[in-house]
C-alpha cells in the first residue's frame, strides 16, 4: 500500500501547529493507522511529541540544509512502510529564509517549498482566538498569495464554543471554497508548554501521559478524520539520492559512543540511519550517570541537548569526564556539537550564576545569558573536523541561549562561518572537535561515511 500524506501548516508561529499535529498523529494511530511523523526545519523538539504520538521515530526535512534530492529520498524512505505521513510546517507557512528564493518564487526552508518539494496538500490552521469573519480574508489572503500551492482546507484552533466556530467556518468556505476540517476549542491544559528553548522535551512523565491523551481525545472528537485523509496526496517514491550506499553492509566497521540521555539528545534520526548504513554500530552512554565510556569504540559523539539545566550532575560525575579526558589522550576522536561544545568546554555558567568545572577539552567557557538566543542558518567551512575536510563546505544550523566567555580563534576553529564574514566558530584540539553548528548529515552525502571512517581508523576507546 502506499501512504498518503499532508503538511499541516500555520498562519504564524504559535497558532497550535504542534498541538494539532501531534493530536492528529495520536488520533490517526489510535485508529490503527501507521503514521510516519515529519517536522520541517531544524527542530529537535517538536519531534519528541511527534514521535510519541506516532510510537515511531519522527523525521526532519528541511529544504535549505538538506539537498532536494535528499529530501524526496528520506521523505520516501520512512514514509515506505506507513499508511499516512503527517508533516508539521514552521512558523507561518510562508516564511523561510528570507534572503534566499527557491525556484518557484518562494523562501528556502519554508514549509510551502517543503510541500512543493513533496507534492502535498497543506492544511492551514488558524487561531481563531481574537477573530469571527476576518478569519476568511486571512484565509482567502493565504491561498492567494502562491496560487500554486494547494491549501486542502482550514483547521480552526482556540475557538469559544460552537457558534464561534460557524461565523468563522461559513465565510471560509463561502469566500474561498475550502472546506473547514474542524474547530478545536480552548484547552489551555492541553497547550504544549514552553520553556527558555521553545517547547518542552517530551519526558515520558504522567503528565506527559494525560496531555498526549487529552490532545488525542479532542481532536478526534472535534476533527474530521475522514475528511483530511480524502484530501492526502500519495507518496511519490524517490529516485536515489545517493546518500546511502549502493549495497547494504552487513557487519560494523566501527563503533561510535553517542551520549544519550536526559542532558544529551538533540541528534537527527536520519543522520543516526545514515552513520548505521554506513558501518557504525551506536553505543549510547549517559554522561550524567555512566562512569565509563563504552569499550572499544573509535570515536565520540556528544550531540545537543540541555547540560545547563544538568550541570552540577555532570560536573559530579568525575570519573565520566575522566575517562574523557583519558580518550583524548588517547588520540581517540571526540565530536561535539552544541550542548556537546558546552560539555568538552571547561566550564558552564548557569542561570542563576553558578559555575560547574567540565572536560575541560576544548577553551570553551560557556555562560548562559537568558535573554539573547543565537539562532539562525550558517553556511560552514571546514577547518577539518571528523565530518569534512579542511576547505570543504556545509550547511548546518546553530540554536543556543549560551554564550562564550572568549570567542573562538581563527588558528584553532572547527568551522569558518561564511554567512558571518567567515567568524571563527568551534575549536579543534587535538583529537578533540567541538563547534556551536548543528550538522544534519544529509546535508552532504560524504559526511555520515567521513565520520564512520574516522571512527574506524582509531577504534581505542
């Protein structure tokens, strides 16, 4: 069978795209249904929910890091054994990178080029919280703007009650002949929560537990099931993109430690497939709890996540950042990314000004600031790092709330910066690589097997 699916996309951020996606994936699998989740843009968060939703792992696909080629493939890939692929857009429909227009006019990373990539319908939300009639100019504006594209119909989100929903939903249909899937009413209960990095991290709590619930419940109480998966569009199968390799191997070539747990999880799943698919086997570890690394592993991959708000449990843990430390030594390569940076660096300042010592690795002093959030698109050069080599180039993103007490020197970066003026960022020293830049390895088809290579030349650990 193949699987159908839509992009569920928003007038703006925060009209409820994630709540009403993930209720959706929750509504449609409570059906029965298998349900391949996606989120466009380089989101670690959003996925979380998507992926408990579903009970499998959401995916990324995000236009301007990732080649098109690519995109069509993994979309493709995971979708092959579902039934209905469910895509969260980012932020408003349009919006994208704004200083880069795709072929067919509209912004790069954009949800609406995600769903021109892929050939799908788009459902639009609207928070309808401050609005009756207007909510159709809104929507008539919206599919207009790109005629082109195919909005499928109108999901109402936060209306007051039943009447409320019908001096919206009549002059939608009326002024734009797009049907109306259902009104959500106000549930502040159920709202996603959000803290100092956007939404919260799925924690596998009860309370996690009864918001998944009461999220399922009202949109299948609410929500025309039937109607949006009449307007899912089926999924085209790719051409290969050349990201995997031709034939499958069978046996690993090396084994990578990835950190793993409540401090350290911002990884993208497709780039974990890719480094599989290309000989590595995965060996997680926790450094808020694991006193050794895992044996016999080549290389380290010390991912994003949350180490500020575990910081005085990870720098408890001594014999975790011993055996660090005793890696580097060792020659054995050491990759962090974010979070990871942090980590290897010599010492987090929290938020409320505490210090916590750490690996010590790399002169990176992270303090965190509270109020000015590093976030954006950057287009990298190499300094040579486990990824690329020295000259080659990337695309990548950062999102962060720390700072560097000392900014990063251009004799000892990881990555030069292009869009920034070719800025400095990260540090190499010695076996050890740690850069603010999140890489998906889909961006390049030589990154996943650089990195696997690496690996298994120096398996020490």
């Amino acid at each position: 069978m193949t699987a159908r699916g839509f992009l569920i996309a928003g007038t703006a951020s925060g009209v409820g795209k994630t709540t009403v996606a993930t209720g959706i994936t929750g509504a449609l699998s409570a059906r029965g249904l298998r349900v391949q989740p996606f989120k466009t843009g380089p989101d670690y968060i959003d996925p979380t929910y998507l992926s408990r939703a579903a009970g499998r792992a959401c995916r990324n696909l995000d236009s301007w890091m990732l080649p098109a080629p690519a995109v069509r493939d993994l979309f493709a890939r995971a979708s092959a054994d579902a039934d209905v692929a469910v895509v969260e857009g980012v932020m408003g429909l349009f919006d994208g990178r704004a200083d880069e227009e795709t072929d067919d006019g509209g912004a790069a990373g954009s949800a609406a080029h995600l769903a021109r990539l892929l050939g799908l319908p788009v459902v639009l939300v609207v928070d309808a919280r401050a609005m009756a009639q207007s909510a159709a100019a809104l929507v008539l504006g919206f599919q207009r703007y790109q005629p082109d594209l195919r909005i499928a119909g109108v999901i109402l989100n936060r209306v007051a009650g039943t009447r409320h929903a019908e001096l919206c939903a009549g002059p939608i249909t009326a002024a734009t002949g797009l049907p109306v899937f259902g009104a959500l009413p106000r549930a502040p209960e159920l709202a996603v929560p959000e803290r100092h990095l956007g939404l919260v991290p799925d924690s596998g709590a009860a309370e996690a537990d009864a918001l998944f619930q009461g999220i399922t419940a009202l949109v299948t109480e609410h929500l025309d099931l039937d109607a949006l998966l009449a307007c899912a569009a089926p999924v085209t199968p790719a051409a290969d993109s050349g990201l995997f390799p031709a034939q499958p191997i069978v046996r690993p070539r090396a084994r990578i430690a990835i950190a793993r747990d409540a401090a350290f999880h911002f990884y993208y799943e497709d780039s974990l497939d890719l480094l599989r698919a290309w000989g590595a086997e995965l060996v997680p570890f926790s450094p808020l709890t694991d006193h050794e690394l895992p044996t016999d592993c080549g290389a380290v991959y010390i991912g994003g996540g949350f180490p500020e708000l575990f910081a005085a449990k990870l720098a408890s843990n001594a014999r975790m950042l011993a055996a660090l430390r005793a890696a580097a030594a060792g020659g054995v390569p050491i990759y962090g990314e974010c979070g990871g940076l942090m980590y290897l660096g010599s010492g987090v300042t929290d938020f409320e000004g505490a210090r916590h010592a750490m690996a010590g690795l790399v002169p990176a002093e992270s303090i965190m600031r509270g109020s000015r959030l590093t976030l954006g698109y950057r287009e990298v050069e190499s300094c040579g790092t486990p990824l690329l080599p020295a000259g080659e180039r990337m695309r990548g993103h950062e999102f962060h709330w720390s700072a560097l007490e000392t900014a990063a020197s251009a004799d000892t970066a990881a990555y030069r910066v292009l869009d920034q003026a070719g800025r400095p960022d990260g540090f190499r020293v010695g076996s050890v690589t740690a850069s603010y830049v999140h890489a998906h390895l889909a961006a390049r088809a030589d990154l996943a097997p650089n990195f696997v290579a690496t690996a298994e030349g120096d398996a020490r650990t």
